[in-house]
C-alpha cells in the first residue's frame, strides 16, 4: 500500500470515529424540533390546561405526546453524549477493558 493509500485509509477511520456522535446529535435535534412543536400545539389549542387535557377516547392529546417523546429523546441523548464524553478518558468507564 503506498503511503496516499495510508493516509486515505487514517482519515476514513477518523471520521467514522465521530458518526455515532453525529447519529446521537441529530437525535437530539429532532427531540428539541418534537418538542418545539408541542409548544406551538400548546399555543394552537387554545393554552396549557385545553391542551394537557385528555382526548375523550382517553389518550394523550398531540401536544402532550410531543413533549413527553421529545423529553424522553433529548434525556437519552444527554446521557448517551455523557457516555461518550466518558469514554475518552482512560479511566472514565470501570467496565471498559482498557489496559
């Protein structure tokens, strides 16, 4: 393999590294776009009580479920980021196999 070869093959190990951070970023990004739009239907219904009120069929309104699933989405990604961050350090995770 010639040294071109070499440096191609570093550079795409480099940034695949970084994708499960990327996925995990996006992730969040919709989480905070679902729960944006909940606030908008908050706004839409008419206020918080109208809008937090059950349907007659006895499920959550819209808004309530975008809320909740975006705060849900947006808890996973901070504890995934925390994971991450965590695994950089030598010692961050006392599971880890690391010499």
């Amino acid at each position: 393999m010639t040294n071109k070869g070499r440096i191609a093959q570093t550079s795409a190990e480099g940034i695949m590294q970084y994708v499960p951070i990327a996925l995990v970023a996006v992730g969040g990004a919709i989480s905070l776009c679902a729960i944006l739009a909940g606030f908008v239907l908050v706004v839409r219904h008419g206020g918080w009580q109208a809008a937090m009120q059950h349907m007659p069929t006895g499920r959550w309104s819209l808004p309530r479920r975008l809320l909740y699933s975006g705060a849900m989405g947006v808890c996973v990604c901070c504890l995934v980021f925390i994971l991450f961050i965590l695994a950089r350090f030598p010692a961050g995770m006392p599971w880890s196999m690391r010499p």
